[in-house]
C-alpha cells in the first residue's frame, strides 16, 4: 500500500480519501478548512497537514478533490502548493471536475518537475463517493494511469483511460450534455402529468420501465413530484460545469443549443433562491 495525500475533503473527496485509508493506505489530508481535516484523521487514522505542500511529503500519489479551475491552481500552484512538495516520479491525479484546459495547464507544470499528472473527474454523486462505487473518467499518458489505477479502484466501480490529458475532463462534459436536457424533459414530463390531473407516481412508475426510463427519473422522479431539493449534486455546481462545456463548445464548434438553453433555466432557478439545491430542481421553475 502506498503512502498517498488527499486535498479537498468536501462532500465527495472525503469519502473518497477514506476508502483510500481503509484499504490500507498511509493517507496524509490537507482542507482549506483545518477542522475538517482534523474530523477526517479522527474518523479515518491518517495525518493532516496545514498546506497542500507540506500534505504531499512523501506521497507517491497525490488526489484533489475541490470547487473548480481556480481553487484547483491555488493548491497546486505557488509556494504552498502541492507541485512545490512532490518529489521525482509521483503523480497527482485531480478528481476535481473542471476545464480541460486547466488540465492541459498543470499537466505541463507538473512534467517540469517529473511528475505525473491525471484528470480524473468522477461522476456518481455523494451516494457513489460514500459507497465507494463511483465512474471515473481519466486523460493521461498510459505509463501513468497505470501507476493510479489501482488506487482508484480503492472507490471506483468502473475507472478507465480515455485519452491523453484532458480526455478525462471532456468526457465528464458529454457526460453532464447528457444529463442536462434529459432533467429538463423529466421536469416537463412530471409537470405535464400534474396538469393532467394523473398519478404522478404511477405514470413515473409505468413508464420507468420503457424507453423514457432514465438514472434520473429511477432517483429522482419521486422527489421531484414531492418538490423535495434540499439533497445530491448543487445547481451551483451545475452552472459550473455547463459554463465549462460551452465554453469548450465554442473553441471545438459543437453545436450544445439545449444545453444552453438548460443553463439559462439554472441561472433562474438560483434567482429563485436554489443555488444548492440539487439539479431535478429544473421543475421548480415550471411549477413558481
Ligand atoms: N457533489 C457531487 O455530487 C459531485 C458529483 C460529481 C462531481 N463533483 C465535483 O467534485 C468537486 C467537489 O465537489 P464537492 O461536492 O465535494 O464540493 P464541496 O463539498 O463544496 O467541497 C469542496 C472542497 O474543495 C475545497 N476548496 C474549495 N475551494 C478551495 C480553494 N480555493 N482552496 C482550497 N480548497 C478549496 C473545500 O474546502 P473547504 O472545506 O475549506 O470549503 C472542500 O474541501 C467539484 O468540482 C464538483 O463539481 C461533485
């Protein structure tokens, strides 16, 4: 088992890191916020550190896990930061999701300093960080995601390399393409059958079963028609994630207009106050 550090112990990395400390792993944490680090060691063993620096002492695989680009540069970067520490041959695997640009950035920073870098974005929510069985989706050079893959498998159900750096980014963004319209025709669909004056739950449960079935419409179809928000994955995050799909939509020319249009209907859900609210919130905005 290898000695490992984890930064960014939010809602999915510090589950994550603690799958990684009950497989066996010498798991060093850091968090911006100190306390939390602290729960973490009394929860899990382990050490914490009070800079992403000094938390990669030693470690031959460094995981992050925080908000977006910016947070993700401020604890790899600069004097403190994790590429300052890690010593020749590591590789830092980034859990966070974000741009494939900001991969392509640090992947080069990294290679100055023999080190390896891969983005590795997860999808599978908080359920699938705490039950250890999350998709991870990665972009690298194959020599070192051989190196991490076994380390990953530590809280994933499926892990694979997709491309060179970056890939792994590009492919979480099909993968929230995918969701965003769908929520949107799930929301539709619950509203319309309201209107209807129908069971709500009974039509979701017939159809579920035919060629509308979706993840979306088996986990949240239910909450959606009790208008229940307050749980799973921030339209906040979603915003982020959608702006960081059309932007790269632009540089690449792919046409996204629904996910476009499904970032606007966001931007008015977090006017209505639901910026942590999860994403089935789309039907909320139908509903005001
Ligand atoms: N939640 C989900 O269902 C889900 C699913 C798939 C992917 N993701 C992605 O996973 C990433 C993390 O999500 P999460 O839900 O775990 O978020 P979260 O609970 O808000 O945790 C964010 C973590 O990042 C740290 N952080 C943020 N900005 C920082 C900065 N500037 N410097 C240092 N640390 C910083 C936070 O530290 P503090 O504790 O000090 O705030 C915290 O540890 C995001 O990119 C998100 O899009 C989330």
């Amino acid at each position: 088992m290898a000695k490992v550090a984890f930064l960014g112990l939010g809602v999915m990395g510090g589950p994550m890191a603690g799958h990684l400390a009950k497989k066996g792993h010498d798991v060093t944490v850091y968090n911006r916020t100190g306390a939390k680090a602290e729960a973490w060691v009394s929860a899990n063993g382990g050490a914490h550190a009070a800079t992403p620096r000094e938390a990669v002492k030693g470690a031959t695989i460094v995981f992050a896990c925080v908000g977006n680009d910016d947070d993700l540069r401020s604890v790899v970067l600069g004097d403190d930061g994790a590429l300052a520490g890690m010593e020749n041959g590591a590789v830092f695997v980034d859990h966070t999701t974000a741009s494939a640009e900001v991969a392509r950035e640090l992947a080069a920073a990294a290679k100055d300093k023999g080190l390896g870098f891969i983005d590795a974005p997860v999808s599978g929510g908080q359920a699938g960080a705490e039950n250890g069985v999350l998709t991870v989706m990665c972009g690298g050079e194959a020599e070192t995601y051989a190196k991490v893959e076994d380390a990953i498998k530590s809280y994933a159900r499926a892990c694979r390399l997709m491309g060179p750096v970056g890939a792994g980014q590009l492919t979480k963004m099909v993968n929230q393409i995918c969701i965003a319209g769908l929520v949107q025709g799930l929301s539709e669909g619950v509203h319309f059958a309201k209107r209807a004056g129908l069971d709500v739950e009974a039509v979701l449960d017939v159809i579920s079963k035919g060629a509308a079935g979706s993840w979306q419409m088996e986990n949240r179809g239910k909450t959606m028609n009790e208008g229940k928000f307050d749980f799973g994955f921030a339209v906040d995050w979603m915003r982020k994630d959608l702006g960081i799909l059309l932007d790269e939509a632009r540089r690449n020319g792919a046409k996204l207009p629904v996910s476009a249009l499904v970032d606007q209907f966001y931007a008015e859900v977090q006017a209505m106050g639901g910026n942590r609210w999860d994403t089935s919130s789309l039907v909320a905005r139908l509903e005001r």
